[in-house]
C-alpha cells in the first residue's frame, strides 16, 4: 500500500516511514500538490494508486462516498482526528508510529480493505 500524507502533516512523518520500507509521500514535497485543492490532491492519489493520510473529513467525505459507490478505483483513506490525535510536533513520532503500523499490516494490499480508516 502506497500513502500520500497531506499537508496539513508534518513532512517529517514522510522520511522515518520511507527508511522503514514503506512507499509514502508527503504533499509538500511535489509541486503540484503544494496548496493544492482537495479534488486534485485525492486525483493524484486515485492516479499514483496511493491511500491518503488527511484529517480534513469534511471536505473529502463527499468526495469519498462517491468514490465508493462508484465503479472506478479508490485506493483509500486514512483520517485522524485533533481531538483523539493532535497535530503537534509532540504527536509526530505517535502518528509515524501508527501510520507504519498500519502499511506493515497492509503491505501486500494495493487498496485499504473497506476504504476508510481512523487513525486512533
């Protein structure tokens, strides 16, 4: 399984996920996808067939349910929540912790099984 973190992340989770084996990309480090708008984050995502790592469920939910009742692919979502996991500095380690525990136990899976995952 592929991951794609959005930006809202620390760029720092990118790189300890990446020596431990895993194929992960932090949004800041591509161009098109600095700022980007939701709708082309999740395009590039469904295109490079990556899961994306985002706490912004409001504005991706929509996107997502559509994906699942669709035909086409949809490799997945992970969602955090600020309340159960903020996004601090301090939190860094705890969330690459978590998000490495979630590909080792998915590494041969190209989708995440049921497509939508909380991080907790």
């Amino acid at each position: 399984m592929k991951l794609l973190v959005d930006e809202m992340y620390d760029p720092e989770i990118a790189e300890p996920l990446r020596a431990l084996g895993h194929d992960v990309v932090h949004a800041s480090e591509r161009a098109e996808l600095k700022s980007a708008g939701d709708e082309i984050v999740f395009s590039c995502a469904q295109t490079e067939q990556r899961v994306i790592f985002t706490n912004n469920v409001r504005d991706f939910m929509p996107t997502v349910n559509l994906a699942l009742q669709g035909d086409g692919a949809f490799h997945g979502i992970v969602f955090s929540n600020d309340k159960s996991l903020p996004r601090s500095k301090s939190n860094t380690g705890k969330i690459t912790a978590l998000l490495h525990a979630l590909l080792a136990q998915h590494a041969r899976d190209e989708t995440l099984p049921a497509g939508v995952h909380w991080l907790s």
